[in-house]
C-alpha cells in the first residue's frame, strides 16, 4: 500500500507546525519553560544542543539585545571581554607588577615580589651556588622563595659579562694617511652630489609647477566652454518657445475661452 494510505500516517503541513511550535517552546527563555524540561537540561546538558531554524541562537552581548540580527560578531574566551566597546570595566588596570591599580601605592608597594622556581629545578640550583660561590646567596633565596626583582637585578648586573666582540669587522675609528690626503675630494664630491640635488629640486618644482598651471588652465577653459553652451543653449529654447508658436509640440491649444 501507498504510505499516504497508512491509517498511521501524518500531514506534513500538520508535523511541519508541529516541528516549529516545538522548536520555538524551546527558544522560549528558560523561565517561560516547564520544569520538567529546565531539569532535563540541567540533567542532559547535550540537550541545549539543537537546531533553530526560524531564530538565531542567542548571543550574551552587553550591547546586543539577544537574538537582535546583526551583520557579524565577534567572540572571545574570555567572558565579557568586548575591545569593540569604550565602556570595558572588566579590564582592570594594574602596575608593572599585576598590584591592582585600585589599591593605593602605600599599601602596594609594601607588598614583596618574589620570583617562584618550581621545585624539580631546586638540584639544578643548588648545584649552581656549589659551583659558583658567589651566586649561593642568589640561589638560596630563589630556592627559599625570597628572591625579589631587585636581588635579580644586583645579580645579574654583579655577573654579566660584555659580548665579545669582533674587531676586525668593524671599521676602524681613524683614518690613514692615504685617507687624510682624500679629504679635499671627499669634501668635493659632497658638495658636487649636494649641487646635483638642489638643480633637481629646482627642476622638479618648476616642471611639476606648470603642469599644475597649465592644467588648472585647460580646465577652467573647458568648464567655461561648458557653461557658455549651456547658457547659449537656453537663450535658444527661450527665443524659440516664445517667437516660434507653430513650433510647439504637445501644448495646449487655446479654445478661445481664456
């Protein structure tokens, strides 16, 4: 038999309503729902998961209504964080060491910094001052949790060698005598390059200035010709409406009357 013919068969206009009246109950906010369904959601939360056909899903946006059409948006990971608006007060500013800026610096600066080493590096540690006399007190207090920004500071500039650096690939601070010989060319050949420069200067400006000139010139011309046409050309309509009556197309036609 036909599936149209089954005494169990539905209209498909009639499970379509269905389909949507069922996905807008879900739509609705979770205060409108039934308990049984709010329970079934907190129980299965794979249940939230679900197609909408006819609403978008619903955005938490502090500038966007929910559900409010918009061309595109932008989500972060971290709640709140929208650099989109100018009003952000989840961002709160802090000092160079991550004190919030709210706590007033008498009470900020008090607090003591210190640098944490997790503790499987301890024996590496602890075998660097062995070896190294002069950097134990630094790494007893690295280890003990007492380092502070300042002891790393002292540290690093009491230990801190200079680079090594290359002497034959850096140009010698003075000049040979051969060299001072060359100095009344060098200083020629600069003036020679400084000459070339200004000439080109001058050249550039005056060339670039007449061809602006000339073709603001051109321009104003040619609107003028414009403008001259067009006045020309409706003193010639005006003459011809009012000298040259047998001429008129689709006027009125007098029926002696006015």
């Amino acid at each position: 038999a036909h599936p149209s013919s089954s005494p169990k068969a539905k209209n498909p206009a009639t499970s379509m309503a269905g389909f949507l009246a069922a996905s807008a109950r879900r739509c609705l906010p979770a205060v409108a729902r039934p308990k049984a369904a709010t329970l079934a959601s907190r129980l299965l939360p794979a249940a939230i998961q679900q197609r909408l056909i006819h609403q978008s899903a619903t955005r938490h946006h502090q500038a966007v209504n929910p559900g409010w059409p918009v061309m595109y948006a932008i989500s972060y990971d971290k709640p709140g964080w929208d650099p989109e608006m100018e009003l952000e007060y989840d961002v709160m500013p802090r000092d160079e060491f991550g004190v919030p800026a709210h706590i007033p610096p008498e009470l900020s600066t008090t607090i003591r910094h210190t640098y944490y080493v997790p503790p499987q590096y301890y024996p590496f540690l602890k075998k660097l001052g062995d070896d190294t006399p002069e950097l134990k007190p630094y790494m007893d207090k690295l280890m003990n949790g007492e380092l502070t920004f300042d002891d790393y500071e002292e540290m690093f500039y009491a230990f801190a060698k200079p680079l090594k650096i290359h002497r034959p690939r850096i140009a010698m601070p003075y000049r040979t005598a051969e060299e001072m010989k060359k100095t009344d060319e060098v200083f020629w050949e600069g003036a020679w390059l400084s000459f070339r420069q200004r000439v080109l200067g001058d050249y550039l400006s005056r060339h670039y200035l007449r061809d602006f000139i000339a073709g603001m010139g051109m321009g104003l011309y040619l609107a003028w010709l414009y403008i001259q046409g067009h006045r020309q050309y409706r003193i010639d309509m005006k003459l011809f409406y009012l000298e040259a009556p047998e001429h008129k197309i689709n006027w009125i036609k007098p029926r002696g009357d006015l």
